[in-house]
C-alpha cells in the first residue's frame, strides 16, 4: 500500500513536537502492520495528501485475548491540529469497532480530550496493574471489563 510512507511521515511529524512523544510512534505502526496486529487503521486526506492517521489493535486482558482494542496512536500534521481532524478519525474509528462487534477500546490520553468521545477512566480496569485517571475505556457492547489490560507486544519494543 503507498501510504505507508506517508503514514509514517504524518506520524513522526504529529509527535515531534509533544512532549510525550519518543519518536518510535511511526515505527509502533509498522511493528503492529507487520504482526497483522492493526485490526483498524484509518487515513485522513486533505487536497490529495495524507494529513492524519489513527489505528487500533487487540489487547489482552487479565492475559486472556478478547474482543477490545486500543485506540493508538492518533497523529495528525501539526498546522491542522485542533480542527477537527482527529476528532473525525476517532469518530469513523469507533464507528468501524462497533461494526466489528467489539466490547471496547482503551487508551492512554487526555481524559478532557476523550471525555469527548465517551472515554473515561474505570479503577476495575488498569494498565500495569494500575488504576489512573489517564487510562480510559469505552465499552462498545454494554459490558463493563475488569482487570488488567497488556497492550500489543508491538509496544513493548517500539
């Protein structure tokens, strides 16, 4: 698929300048591709070029594999962020989760951000064995999860 470079490129551009950031975002997303780990990967396209990008892939829970995924990363280019780009990549995600019959997602991020989209933090359901306010679920088919959730080992070496 061309977009590969670009995802890459929009990728590494999104999170240069966050300091959160590691630079291994754009080679997260190719460790999960070449697992076959990206259940969904969606691109924004803006004038014919690829502006932002946002996938999702399986998690475990209580080390048993299931039907809930992860919500990462999002990248969107930097002069296009907060306009609504990665909102329309979260929305059209989800949208694609629910039609996969999925019981959820997760994420790590801004519970003010993704409180927009439903998400919010449940201290029945950790990461690392820890509750926080910053790792969030959005139950997808109305059944609440409980334990601890290991992201793809994808995100172990990126």
């Amino acid at each position: 698929m061309e977009d590969f470079h670009d995802i890459g490129r929009v990728t590494a551009e999104a999170f240069a300048p966050m300091p959160f950031g590691d630079g291994t975002e754009a080679q997260l997303i190719e460790s999960l591709r070449a697992a076959g780990a990206l259940t969904v990967s969606l691109v924004a396209i803006m004038d014919e070029a690829l502006v932002g990008h946002i996938s999702f892939s399986p998690v475990m829970i209580n080390d048993r594999p299931g039907n809930w995924y992860q919500l990462s990363p999002l990248s969107v280019i930097p002069p296009l962020q907060r306009r609504g780009v990665g909102s329309a990549l979260i929305a059209s995600g989800l949208h694609r989760l629910k039609d996969l019959c999925t019981g959820g997602c997760v994420l790590t991020g801004d519970p003010d951000y993704y409180g927009r989209f439903g998400f919010s933090s449940d201290p029945a359901l950790t990461y690392q064995a820890r509750p926080s306010r910053y790792f969030q679920r959005l139950v997808l088919d109305e059944t609440p999860v409980s334990g601890d959730v290991k992201f793809h080992p994808a995100f172990d070496v990126a």
